[in-house]
C-alpha cells in the first residue's frame, strides 16, 4: 500500500512538473540590449513560450529562430544582416516576429534571400507590423500551414533593375496563408504564388511593381480589397482554378487591371478599372469564369476577349467610357446576359419604354468593321470612308450581316449598383 501511494504521488509530481512546463505563465521575457552578441545569446538560452523584447538599437543578424517563442521589438528595434542570406529564419511554429525593422538580405535568387524566411515547419507563424526594408524578398513563406503576415511596410531593392528585385511576398506551397493590410512597393511582384492553395490575400496596398497580384497554379485561393496603383499589370492570375476575385482596385495600372491566362472557374466579381493603359481585363484561353458585377473604366480597350476562352458568364459589369469597350476576335456569337440581365455599357444609345431598367435594343460592342481593322491594321486609313460609313449603316439596318461576336441582349439602363467606384478612388 505504501508502495503504491509512492508510485502515485511520484507521478503527480511528474505530472505536475509537465504542465508547469507547457503553463505559459511559466515563460520568461528576455529584454535584449542592442549590444553586439546579445541577440544570438538569448536565442540560444531561450525556451519555448518565452519573449524576446529588443531594445531599440541595431541588432546583429542572421538568426534563427528554432522555438517557439515571440520576437518583439521596441520602436526602432532594428535587426540587420551581413547582405548574405536571410536576416530572419524561422524554423519552429508559432513564432511571432513583430514591430521590427528588418534589412540587409543577401541577393541569391537561388535561396531567395529575405527579410524573414518562414520555412516548413513555421506553421501559424505571425509576421506583423514590422518595417522589412531593402531585402531582395520581403517574406518568404516557403512550406508551413496558417501563416499570417499582416500590417507590414515591405519596400524592395530600389538600386536594382526592376526584374532583379524579389518579390515582396513569394509563397510556395503554404496552404491557408493569411496576408493582409500590408503596404508593398518598389519590387518585382508585390505577391508571388507558386503552387500553393487555399490562400487569402486582402486590403492589402500594391504600387511601383511589375504585377501586384501573381497567381501560378494555385487554387481556390481567396484576392479581395486590394488596391493595385502604377503597377505594370494588377492582378495576374495564371494557371489556377477556382480562385475568387472580389471588391479589388486597379488604378493606373500600366497595362492591365485583370489578367486570366489559363485561369478557369474563378469569380470575378465586384472589382473597380480604372485608366488602365491598354486593357482593363485580359482573357486569355480562360474558361468556365463568372464575371459579375465589376466597373471597367477608361481603358483603351475594356475586355480583350480571346476566342480560346470559352463558356464564361458575363453580368451585371459596367463599361464606361473604354475607347473600344470590347475585342474579340473569333466566329462564335457570344450572348453577355444571364437570366434576363446583361451590362451597362456607357455608349449604347438606347430607349426604354417600359421602364423596366433593360435597354429596348440589344447591344453589339462590334462589327465587321471592327473584325477587318483588327486583322488588317492599315485599313485604318480607309474609317472615315464613305464605304466604310455605307457598311456599317447596312449592318445596322440588316443585322443579319453582322458578323458573329460578342451580343448583350438585355443591356442594362443605368450601372449597377455595385460599379459605383469607392470614395477616393476615381482620379
């Protein structure tokens, strides 16, 4: 009996011992001074649980971090690299790197140096609120699940030429990645996905990149209220399935606000084009898309529309005031209205009568006219020509000739509701 009142008393003990362990009232906050070395020593006296609260100053980087424990600074807590590898590695879950500035990466493409390097196993890894400056990436997230980077200003490598710089976020297989309200400019894509999956990017800031948004085989991943500024192209979405766009910005962008290239089954919807230099959205062999419910606005062209895409629904968009509102090049006749309801398009002069918010006339954005300038450009030269104007006042009395292309056979009266552009958006 004695015996046996040992045993369990001993094992209480252990036990005890045990959820001390894992008690978080149990871990140490570490004040680390700026001094040389005094990072690197409390890292390796550090357990999990424990705090790392940096002192303002400059602290000696690179480190690893290989616990799970909090990396907090105080305003103007700095950690700078040697320009060789990653400043910050983490290589252990629930790490936390806050309210840090963060420079001095190396420029191999190769390891794609960075800022802050969140490997395989840094599942549920926090990044947030930091200053990750003059790296050649700002966060790689390489690997782990439920990360989240958040509230971030990444800045890239002005000296370098443009398609040197990394990307300011680059994300390769990381499912449930959660970045948002992130501030990225001055590098190469403000977020670059590679063969990762049920990511979400919001309300994050893009501007002075090459694409704010770069999807590559990555699927049911979630893009909303963002804002892309000056970019060369918004949001480039390639080789993905499923994806959801929504209530995005693309302002100034210098070529396209939306591209789908190979990207098949996504939503599209409830986003805002405005003033891109050539198209607000390109589709290129993309198949099976829900476009709905989006404004696109002054662009020379509103929608180029290959005939390698196929069965995508067209409803509720806005176009206005687009040189050319739509091109698309290819024999099919496409109707753009679902149930009833099509589009709003800004030049369709038309009556109606019964008051029921649907024009009395359908609408075609083309004609042959059109069709002949887009194969054989130098017959721009003959537009103003009395043959020219007799052909299309023919196709509009007979509309049999018309060629085949894109028709709205319910365009809308008035845009939608949900086009009206956002407070300080339109320029």
């Amino acid at each position: 009996m004695h015996s046996a009142l040992h045993i369990l008393s001993g094992g209480i003990t252990f036990l005890a011992a045990v959820l001390a362990g894992l008690n978080p009232l149990a871990a140490e906050e570490w004040k680390v001074s700026a001094e040389q070395g005094a990072l690197q020593q409390a890292l390796t006296k550090a357990q999990a649980g424990d705090i790392l609260r940096l002192a303002a100053g400059d602290h000696q980087g690179p480190i690893t971090i290989e616990v799970p424990l909090q990396l907090l600074g105080t305003d103007g807590a700095r950690v700078t690299g040697t320009g060789t590898g990653s400043v910050i590695t983490v290589d252990a879950p629930d790490v936390t790197v806050s309210n840090l500035i963060i420079t001095g990466s190396g420029l191999s493409h190769q390891t794609l140096d960075a800022g802050v390097k969140l490997t395989k196993k840094a599942d549920r890894a926090t990044v947030r609120d930091n200053k990750i400056l003059n790296n050649l990436t700002g966060v790689d997230v390489h690997g782990p699940d439920d990360a989240v980077v958040s509230n971030n200003l990444i800045e890239g490598r002005q000296d370098l030429r443009p398609n040197e710089r990394g990307n300011g976020i680059y994300v390769w297989n990381s499912p449930h990645l959660l970045a948002e309200f992130n501030t990225i400019r001055f590098g190469r894509d403000g977020v670059f996905v590679n063969t990762s999956h049920k990511d979400t990017f919001r309300n994050n800031h893009f501007s002075q990149l090459r694409f704010a948004v770069h999807y590559m085989h990555g699927n049911s991943g979630v893009i909303e209220g963002n804002v892309s500024e000056g970019n060369d192209i918004g949001y480039a979405l390639m080789f993905s399935d499923r994806l959801k766009v929504r209530d995005n910005v693309s302002k100034g962008d210098k070529h396209h606000g939306l591209m789908l290239n190979y990207a098949n089954r996504a939503k599209i919807e409830g986003n805002q084009v405005f003033g891109g230099g050539e198209k607000c959205l390109f589709m290129y062999n993309a198949n099976k898309n829900k476009v709905t419910d989006n404004r696109f606005e002054r662009c020379p062209i509103g929608v180029h529309f290959t005939a390698g895409s196929a069965r995508n629904k067209f409803q509720g968009n806005a176009f206005i005031r687009n040189k050319t509102q739509v091109k698309y090049v290819g024999s099919r006749s496409l109707d753009w209205s679902t149930d009833g309801r099509g589009n709003f398009w800004s030049d369709h002069a038309a009556f109606d009568m019964n008051g029921d918010g649907l024009a009395d006339t359908a609408y075609r954005p083309n004609d042959m006219v059109d069709q002949v300038l887009w194969t054989q450009p130098s017959a721009k030269i003959l537009i103003g020509s009395p043959a020219v104007q007799l052909l299309r006042w023919t196709q509009s009395q007979f509309p049999a000739l018309l060629p085949g292309g894109i028709v709205d056979n319910a365009p809308l009266m008035h845009p939608p509701a949900g086009s009206v552009p956002n407070s300080g958006v339109q320029g």
